[in-house]
C-alpha cells in the first residue's frame, strides 16, 4: 500500500489540514505454459554438444557446417531440414516434433 497525502478542509476551523489515505495497488499475475515440445527443445538446446550427434544421426544429410550454424535453434533446424531434404516447413516441424518426444524420452 501506498500512502497518499492529500489537504482537506478541516471542519469549522476554517484551517487546511493535511489528511492520510490510503491507496491499494492491484497485481494481475499472468501463467503461462509450455507444450511438450519447448520443454524438449529447451533440453536439447542446452545440451547441444551432445545434442548434435543425435540430430546428424537422425537427419544424417545435414553437413558438419549446417550443425554448427543450427546452435541449438529449432527454427533454424527447420529451415536446415527444408533445404537438404526438399520438405516443407509443415513437414520438417512434424519430423522435428516426432524427433523430440523421442529425444525426451531418452
């Protein structure tokens, strides 16, 4: 809480008192969730030195320079898979999601 000053009239006086009040702030707390995939994701991204050898074996037309420039970023991962493999993006994130719930359950 807050306190507020404010001058109010005091009563009969003819005189300016200063008065108290009190202010109530609101917080809004927001939750928010995360699918399966992010938390997959969020995994490999943070081991992606160990990462990297499951996703060359995995996508194996993915050359030693296309693993170090992907850094763990998913999205670039599905651009990387829709240029090697000649896919669309729907189809690269479709093999990228089967690929995580594989990988997290390792």
């Amino acid at each position: 809480m807050r306190k507020i000053a404010l001058i109010a009239l005091a009563a009969g006086f003819g005189m300016i008192a200063p008065a108290v009040v009190m202010a109530q702030t609101t917080t809004t707390t927001t939750t928010t969730t995360r699918d399966v995939g992010t938390d997959a994701w969020m995994k490999i991204k943070g081991a992606w030195n160990q990462s990297k050898g499951e996703v060359k074996k995995q996508w194996g037309k993915l050359t030693d320079d296309d693993i170090t420039e992907i850094e763990g970023r998913r999205d670039v991962l599905v651009g990387k898979l829709q240029t090697r493999y000649g896919i669309s993006k729907e189809e690269a994130e479709a093999q990228i999601g089967g690929w995580e719930v594989k990988y997290k359950s390792n």
